[in-house]
C-alpha cells in the first residue's frame, strides 16, 4: 500500500529536512550563545538615545503610506536593471513592455501625489 505518490516525495523531504535543520540550529544555538541581561541592555534602543515616550505609541498612517510608496519604487529600479542588461535581446516588445511598466508606475506616483501621501506635513 503506497499512500504518498513517488512524485511528492521528494518535496515532503525537503520539507522535513528544511524543519528539523531550522528547530535544530534553534536548540544548538541557544546552548552556546551567551546571554547576561542587565538593566541597560533591556531598554529600547532608539539610535543611541534614552528612549522618551512608551514604545507602543501609536504611528501616523503617513509613515506606512511612505514606506510602501518606497517599495514600490524601489522595486521599480530592481525591475529596471535586468532590463536594461538584455534589451538587446528583447527587441521592441520589451521597449513597450517597458512602457506600459513606467506608465502604470506614473499613474500610481500621479494618485499618491494627488491624495496628498508624498507631503509629510499637511
């Protein structure tokens, strides 16, 4: 009675060997690190300073909308380089690839202008 299909095999160890190496190194590592809590090491560190408020305080949405605005150009740029390096071999498809690409990026920079997101006061 074979119950797994051969072709899952090969996943279902990868997927037991990817568990047991990770709560393995887990384990090990934490009988060899050291650990020496003191008061000062317990504290919040905010780029070397004392910290001033609680650190569940609550953030603007400002913060979020900016962050995930660089997200996406920055993967914007990610996308951008290998581009570029094979164009050659591409030819016009990917010209207006590319295009509709920065096009459909603009649109998204033009909203996020518009509904105020790129202004950090208001």
């Amino acid at each position: 009675m074979d119950f797994i299909p051969r072709e899952y095999l090969g996943i279902l160890l990868l997927l037991l060997f990817g568990s047991l190496f990770g709560v393995l190194t887990l384990f090990i590592g934490r009988f060899f690190r050291l650990s020496r809590p003191y008061r000062e090491k317990l504290i919040a560190y905010e780029s070397g300073n004392e910290p001033t408020e609680e650190p569940r305080m609550r953030f603007s949405v400002k913060f979020y909308l900016i962050a995930i605005l660089f997200v996406l150009f920055d993967v914007e740029a990610i996308y951008l380089y290998p581009w570029a390096v094979t164009y050659d071999f591409l030819g016009l498809f990917a010209l207006i690839e590319m295009l509709l690409f920065i096009f459909l990026l603009l649109v998204g920079y033009v909203y996020a202008w518009k509904k105020g997101a790129l202004e950090w006061t208001k």
